[in-house]
C-alpha cells in the first residue's frame, strides 16, 4: 500500500471512532448528569524517502490517543420529586454497592422495599457516617437542605455523603452514570444540594449533530479517496505489469 493510502486509512480510523463518541453523546443527552466525551488526536510527522522529489518532504499521520470528558455542569432542571437531588457546583453522590464503591452526580433517587434510600440500580445512598439512609413508615415529610441534610417530620437521619478527585479525567465510567476510581476520595468542603431537581446532560444537540455531520462527510471523503487510490494502482499494474 502506497504512502497516501496509509494516510487516508490511518484518518478513517480515527475518524469511525469519533462518529461513535459523538452517537454515544447523543444517545444520552437526555440522560441525567451526562457528561459528554470528546476525542483527543496526535499527529505524526515522518521523513519521506523521495529527498529528491518536489513534493513535501514530511508526511503527517493521524491517530486518537484519548477521550476526554466535558465536565462542565449540566442544566439543574426540576421535577417536583422530593427524592431527586441535584448537585450544584463539584462533587460526586457516594453509592455502596455490592463489591465495590461507586460515585455519579445522577440524583434520581427512591426507597427500596425496606424504606432505604437507593439509587435506580438499587444501590445504597452513603451518609457522611458511611451508613446508609432508611425511612420508616411514619417518615412522610422528607426535606433535603442545601447541605445535604435529610430530615423528616421525626427528625434528622444524616447529611448526604460528596466527594471531590483531584483529577476527575481519571475516573472510570460504568453503566448507568456510575462512576469508579483509583483514587481517594474527598469530602466536599461546602457542597450545594437542590432537592426536587436533577441535572441535566451537558450535551449540547445542535452541536453534536453538527459534529456527526462534519465527520460523516470526512469519512465518505476519505473513502472515496482510498477507492481512487485503489483505482489507480491496478491500472498502473495492469499497463505497466508483464504482458503474455
């Protein structure tokens, strides 16, 4: 395969893998506390062999090293449900599962049979004490304030456990807007909690779909551009190839 041909392959590549960051940013942008993802690219630049020739004598090379996340906050929008929390400014809800710990900024929360405070995979809702949050039967008046203290017409029942990283980059998603991470975690200082209200996907639609445009016309560009190189390689084996 000839040098321009490995150029056009190595922007196709990068360019499929961005078509399904950008499919992905608009599948959830209307799931809460989405974070966008975009890709990061590096570009390497090699000697040509043609010293001699008059064309550029350095051949730039296309390759996505990375995602990074976008983590500016999303859009505080309300629903009128006492159990959705969301977080204004830094920090991250600590959820307790099973087998490991677990961190998102998805505030929809509910009561599980036994009246315990759970996130939608049913996972535990952690205090500053690290216990979690069980409503009895006569707890009928559930106020959350802005420090994220709940309490009830019976009295307090803790403050809301949040969490900052010291690189957030850094944090590994898994499914449902959950997070994990190698590092430790640490309290938020003063953070700001709006009960009755989530936050929204940071995606911005118009943008996304602006994005999948551009690289779908890149892509069909590059192809062509393979197919002619194609094109024009057999043609020149075929007049220039040994004759029977």
């Amino acid at each position: 395969m000839e040098t321009s041909a490995y150029i056009a392959l190595s922007r196709q590549t990068a360019l499929r893998r961005q078509m399904a960051v950008v499919a992905n940013n608009l599948a959830n942008m209307n799931t809460p506390a989405f974070k966008g993802q975009n890709m990061m690219f590096v570009e390497h630049v090699v000697k040509s062999q043609g010293n001699e020739s008059f064309t550029p004598t350095k051949l730039s090379y296309t390759r996505d090293i990375s995602q990074f996340t976008d983590l500016s906050e999303g859009p505080v929008v309300s629903t009128g449900n006492n159990l959705d929390i969301a977080i204004k400014g830094d920090g991250y809800f600590v959820i307790e599962a099973p087998d490991q710990e677990l961190y998102t900024r998805n505030g929809r929360f509910q009561l599980n049979a036994d009246g315990q405070l759970v996130n939608q995979q049913g996972f535990s809702v952690v205090s500053e004490a690290g216990t979690p949050f069980i409503f009895g039967p006569t707890d009928t008046e559930i106020n959350i304030a802005k420090d994220g203290t709940i309490s009830t017409n019976n009295g307090d029942l803790g403050r809301i456990r949040i969490v900052t990283f010291e690189d957030e980059q850094r944090l590994k998603r898994e499914a449902g807007g959950l997070y994990t991470s190698d590092q430790e975690p640490e309290d938020a200082e003063a953070p700001i909690l709006v009960q009755g209200a989530l936050e929204g996907s940071n995606v911005e639609p118009i943008l996304e779909l602006t994005k999948m445009i551009e690289t779908h016309r890149a892509f069909d560009s590059t192809r062509k551009l393979i197919d002619r190189e194609d094109s024009r390689q057999k043609q020149m084996i075929e007049k220039l190839g040994p004759r029977g």
